[in-house]
C-alpha cells in the first residue's frame, strides 16, 4: 500500500501540497468520492494548523516547517501533521469566534482523531479516516 512523508515549508501555500498528496492516496484506497472531500478538508485543517497557528510570531532565523506522513492501510489511511511550534494551548473566549472550530471540524469528520503535545514542543495530530 501506499505511503507519503513530506517536510514542508510552514505556509499557507503548503497546505494545498499536501492536500493534493493525500487525496491521491485516499484515491489509491478506494474511498468514495464524499470520504476523500472529508480527508482534504481533515489534511486541510491539520496543515493550516501547523503552517498558520503553530508559529505565530512569525519565521526566525530559520523557516519553520512541518512534517506530513500519511501511510494507506487495507481498510483506512492514516496522516500524521506534526510541528515545532508553540503547540494547542486553552485560549480566552473572546479572542476569536472561530477558535477551535477547524478541531471540531478534523474530529466531526475523522474517523479518529489523536492530539498530542510533542515532548520537545509542537502538536502531533494523527488522523484516521476509512
């Protein structure tokens, strides 16, 4: 079965990269055409996360990046979006209406979804879909 690892640059042109890269395994899966709509907007949001949010004072010396691996199973696929960043913390009500609705969204339409703080800093984010 299929498989795909990629480091990408933390932007927002990234993003669309590696929903086209996914897709084409969700494709090679057999997933129906409702089932890999649901896996770019998952990859969508998953990416967004690490390209736009987990740096968000900007690029240092270095460009930030984030690492996608996505691995095509006999019955599912699962895509992991990992990032150095400054990870998912509990924010105040009032900075922004849509705070936490693309993990609402990932969880709603994944079949799982796993979020963890990486012990050197960042999110890992591990989605399944079948």
């Amino acid at each position: 079965m299929g498989a795909l690892e990629m480091t990408l640059p933390a932007r927002p042109e990234s993003v669309g990269i590696a929903r086209r890269r996914v897709a084409e395994l969700g494709e090679e899966l057999h997933l129906n055409t409702r089932r890999i709509d649901d896996l770019r907007t998952v990859v969508s949001e998953a990416c967004m996360n690490a390209a736009i949010h987990a740096y968000p004072t900007g690029p240092g010396e270095e460009e930030p990046e984030f690492e996608l691996s996505a691995q095509v199973h006999k019955d599912r696929i699962s895509v992991t979006v990992e990032d150095d960043g400054t990870g998912i913390r509990p924010r105040p009500a009032f900075q922004s209406r849509s705070a936490r609705l693309g993990l609402l969204l990932m969880a709603a339409l994944a079949s799982r979804l796993e979020i963890r703080s990486r012990s050197g800093g960042g999110t890992s984010l591990r989605i399944e879909m079948s």
